[in-house]
C-alpha cells in the first residue's frame, strides 16, 4: 500500500471511529428525550450530525493517543418517566447502538467483502466500523464513572451501596490507571476489551470476522 492509499485508510478508519462516538451520545439523548427529557433537545444533542457530539479536546486525544471521549450527553434524571432505571436506560442506550452498528457494518463486510479488495475505503472504513463499535460497547460498560456501566451498576447495587459510591468516588482514578497500564504492558484493559468484542462477534455470527 503507498503513501496516499495508506493515509486515505487512517482517514476512513477515524471517520468511522467519529460517526460512532456521534451515533453514541445521539442514542443517549434520544433515550432520555424518549422518557420525557428536553434537555438534550434545547442543547441542540437530539441530532445524528456527529459535530454536535464530538469534544475538542477528546478528539484531539483520540488523533494524538488513540482513546478520547465525545462530549457527555446532557439529560435531568428527575425528568425522566422510569425514576430508579430511566439513568441506566440512557446510559445502556449509547452501547446498545454500537452493537447495532456492529450488526450493520458486519454483515455488510459479508455481503460485499468478497467482491472488492481488501484496501477498498468502503471495506477499510466497515472493518474499522466493526472493531470501533464493538469496543466502545465493551469499553462503555465497564462500571466505572463516568462510563456507562457506572450507571447500570447504581441501578443494580443502589446509589447508597459501598461498592456503588467507591466507583463513583474513585473510578475515574481507577479507568486513568488501567489506561495508563495498558500504554505501559498492562493487558488488562486490553484483555477486557478484546475478549468482550470476541463475544460481541460470536454473538452477532460474525466471528470470522475477528
């Protein structure tokens, strides 16, 4: 692959890395909107257009050291219908989306893979779509604040119990430190990660494409 074809795929794979962080934080807003929530609504977040989700600096984070965040999705936990488990159907619905997502680039591949090469942007950008989704699904839900899995775990446990406030407390501590060990050898974070994608693909029957 030359110079050109090899950047035109670092482009197509954060393209795809950008459009799903934007899917992301959309499902979150519409599952609160959905609840009776308007505050994502009157923020101007009730949009695919993935500019309204990305933050600056976590993108620029996601360029310089590959892991960066989109801008949190604003919602008021006393609007929405389901008190104790409207938090965790927000939050659960940012996953859930990646998976569908996951769904929809996948079986793609399997239609059409076959019948372009394989440094063809369209499948660059799908098998970059798979592997994106598919990890910010796992990463998402692991139970540490401020990700996904915090909030579904509160739901479980209840926001009183001590393991609940612990995570609160000190899990974004604990996600900085299990970042920073997976950028020193650590595998981990890494391990976490690929053995839920690995079950995210079997799952959905497209384990070949690991």
């Amino acid at each position: 692959m030359n110079d050109s074809a090899q950047l035109l795929s670092i482009v197509a794979a954060y393209l795809a890395l950008f459009l799903s962080i934007g899917i992301h934080e959309f499902s979150h807003v519409l599952s609160a909107y959905l609840q009776g929530d308007q505050t994502g609504k009157m923020m101007g977040r009730l949009t695919l257009n993935p500019l309204k989700h990305l933050d600056p600096l976590g993108s620029l984070m996601i360029i310089v050291a590959r892991i960066g965040w989109g801008k949190p999705a604003p919602f008021n936990p006393y609007n929405l219908r389901f008190r104790r488990w409207g938090p965790s159907l927000v939050a659960i619905a940012g996953p859930i989306s990646n998976i569908i997502l996951v769904a929809i680039a996948g079986y793609s591949l399997l239609l059409i893979g076959s019948h372009l090469p394989s440094n063809n942007l369209l499948i660059v950008f799908l098998e970059a779509a798979v592997i994106v989704n598919a990890s910010l699904a796992v990463f998402n839900l692991l139970p540490v604040a401020p990700l996904d899995g915090s909030h579904l775990l509160s739901a479980i446990l209840g926001p009183q119990h001590p393991l609940t406030i612990f995570l609160q407390r000190y899990g974004s501590f604990l996600l900085l430190a299990l970042v920073a060990m997976s950028y020193f050898g650590g595998g981990l974070l890494n391990a976490y990660v690929f053995g839920g994608v690995k079950i995210i693909l079997h799952g959905l029957g497209l384990g070949r494409l690991l």
